[in-house]
C-alpha cells in the first residue's frame, strides 16, 4: 500500500512542480507508515526517472509506450488508476497543471476516489483524513474531509519546497492495457510557448502593464528578468493590445501564477488581474499612483517611474 505520485515529464526531465508533489507525496507516506512510488508517463532516461528517490521515491514505474508520448488526459489517468490499483495505493498525489486538471476528475471516477484540488497543506490525520486546499483564487481556504478509501489529492504549485538527499529510485516498466476508448480524444501536437523561463513554473516573475506605454518598451522589463532568472508576463490589455503574447497575460482570465517573487510594473492591480498572482509569496509592486489598488497587496511598494525604477532595479541585481 504505497502512496502514489504523478511525476510530470519535461522534455524527458520531471517538472519542478512534480519534484514537490515527490517530496509532498513521500511526506504523507510517512505519515502513513508507508513508502512513495512515482508513476512516470513518456520518455525518460533512467538516470532522470531514478532521481525521484532525491524527493522521496523509493520506486518509479515507467509507463513508455510511444502512443503516450503526447500528454493526454483520458489515457494518462487509465495509467496512473492502473498504477493505483496495482500498487493498492490508497492516496494519489499529483502536481495541479492543465495535464492534471485534464486527469484528476477521470481518476477520481476511475479510483471511485474523494479528490481535493489546490491542496496547500499537508493532512491533517487527527482529523480522519482532513486538507486545507485554496479556493476563490486564493482569497478563500477550504477543509476539506476525504472520507472515500482512495484519495486523489492535487497539489498547488509552490506549497512545498523539497529537500533533497543522495537516494535514487529502483525503476520498473510499467505497461497496463490501453484501449481505443484511451484514445478517443488524441493530441496531434504540443506547442510550448517560447521564452527562457516558462511563466506556469516560474519562481521569479517580472511582469507589466499599460504603464509601460507599448511594446517597444519591453526591454527594460525583459532586462531585468534576465538578470533575475525571472520569466515574464504581462496584464490582459497589454496582451489584448498584441504588445505582449497571450501565453504571458496573467489573472483571471490568464494563467494564474503563485511564484517567490512577482514584481508587477506599471500595473493598477485591478482584481481581476489580482487573481492570477495573489498566490505568489512576495509581490513587488512599482507605481507612479501611490493611490494605485496593488499597493494594498504589495509586500514592496515603489511608487516610481517604471522608466526610472526598472532600469536602476537590473543595474543593481546585475551588481549582486
Ligand atoms: C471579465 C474580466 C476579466 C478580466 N481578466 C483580466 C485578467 O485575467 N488579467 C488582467 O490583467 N486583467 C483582466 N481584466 C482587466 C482588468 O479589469 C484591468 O482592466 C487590467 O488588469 C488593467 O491593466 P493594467 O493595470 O495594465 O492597465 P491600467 O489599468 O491602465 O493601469 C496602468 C497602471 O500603470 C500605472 N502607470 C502608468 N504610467 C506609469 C509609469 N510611467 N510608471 C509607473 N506606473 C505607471 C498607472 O498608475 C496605472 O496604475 C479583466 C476584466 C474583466 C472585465
């Protein structure tokens, strides 16, 4: 009865989110007096697969079929419920992403499991089977109280940070019968969007608004993202108004962000827009409006020039 791990591919390597839903899922292995499988769906090398065990993972199954090599949800989740139940694992953990929002409710029927989404705790076991999960973007917390035997838990980006030790996982193939019905949706091609940090798995976002005044103006705040290792994003209007792409509009129509730091330049902080990033841990906010609503939010206010301040801001990471 071990507890089982979604661990998400990357081109070939486990996604940093998949990394915290290892060492979040070896955690509650502990707790449970048992110990942590990863399920592995693609292609990956087996040094990559057995670094699991640096989370926690004491076994990794390898699901390598090449029909899988494309993400997609109805075949995944077969996968991953195979793995459930040969493993008999009683608690599923998965990393929140569009893959799994595509799995998590087809595992559940699958599994005839109790499924808590944007878990941001670990359970609370004196309380039966209790999680604390986020909800209304963050504004919100739910406790959740999973009372089915099988419990599918999607954990939120950014609830845990691993620690890492020398272990490695044993490796097993893995290959459940799949059936056409896995297939009835397929996906013909995955386009990632560009950039040198993807914004999803950003730790370090530097994003901007309409005060910036257009697209030429970008540099400043490209700029200071490379000089931090930050990923870039922007507010709805400024992708509306093709100054930026689509991929990097956050808030409530966007992606939803929760990194480490999120330093919004020239951004009124309207709610909607609040609700993409008011996960992330510390928000900077640089505005020349000391009225301007995402002061209320900030950790760091600047009211400032973007002009003035971005450029001073990269001058000054650069001399760390
Ligand atoms: C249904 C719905 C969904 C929406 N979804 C989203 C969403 O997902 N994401 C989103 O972002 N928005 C969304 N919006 C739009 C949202 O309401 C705001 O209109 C938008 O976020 C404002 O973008 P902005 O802050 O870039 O622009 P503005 O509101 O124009 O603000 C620009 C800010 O820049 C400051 N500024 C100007 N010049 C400078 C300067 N030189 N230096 C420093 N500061 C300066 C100004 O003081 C101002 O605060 C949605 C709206 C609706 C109705």
């Amino acid at each position: 009865m071990s507890v089982l791990i979604f661990a998400e591919l990357d081109e070939g390597k486990l996604k940093k989110s998949s990394q915290e839903a290892i060492f979040y899922g070896a955690k509650v292995a502990a707790m449970l007096g048992t110990s942590a499988t990863a399920i592995v769906i693609g292609q990956a090398d087996d040094s990559e697969l057995a670094s699991a065990g640096r989370f926690g993972a004491t076994k990794v199954l390898h699901a390598a079929d090449g029909k899988l090599n494309e993400p997609n949800g109805m075949a995944y989740a077969t996968v991953v419920s195979a793995a459930a139940q040969q493993e008999s694992s009683k608690v599923v953990v998965l990393a929140k992403s569009s893959l799994a929002d595509a799995m998590t409710a087809r595992l559940a029927g699958k599994l005839k499991a109790g499924l808590a989404a944007n878990v941001i705790e670990l359970p609370d076991l004196s309380a039966g089977f209790r999680v604390k999960s986020s909800i209304y973007t963050g504004k919100a917390f739910a406790y959740n109280d999973l009372k089915a035997d099988v419990k599918i838990l999607a954990i939120k980006k950014n609830t845990i940070t691993p620690e890492e030790s020398e272990a490695t996982a044993s490796v097993e193939t893995f290959s459940p019968t799949l059936n056409e019905n896995d297939f009835v949706i397929t996906v013909k091609k995955t386009e990632k969007a560009t950039g040198d940090v993807l914004l999803p798995e950003a730790d370090l976002v530097v994003s901007a608004g309409r005060g910036l005044k257009g697209p030429e103006n970008w540099a400043i705040v490209e700029d200071l993202a490379k000089a931090l290792g930050a990923a870039t994003a922007c507010s709805k209007p400024v992708s509306d108004l093709d100054w930026r792409p689509h991929h990097e509009h956050v808030g409530q129509t966007g992606i939803k962000v929760s990194p480490n730091l999120y330093i919004a330049a020239g951004i009124s902080g309207a709610i909607q827009h609040l609700a993409g990033v008011n996960s992330s841990k510390v928000i900077v906010v640089i505005n020349k409006d000391p009225e301007a609503p995402f002061f209320k939010s900030a950790d760091y206010g600047i009211v400032g020039d973007v002009f003035d301040v971005l450029p001073r801001l990269t001058k000054a990471v650069q001399g760390l």
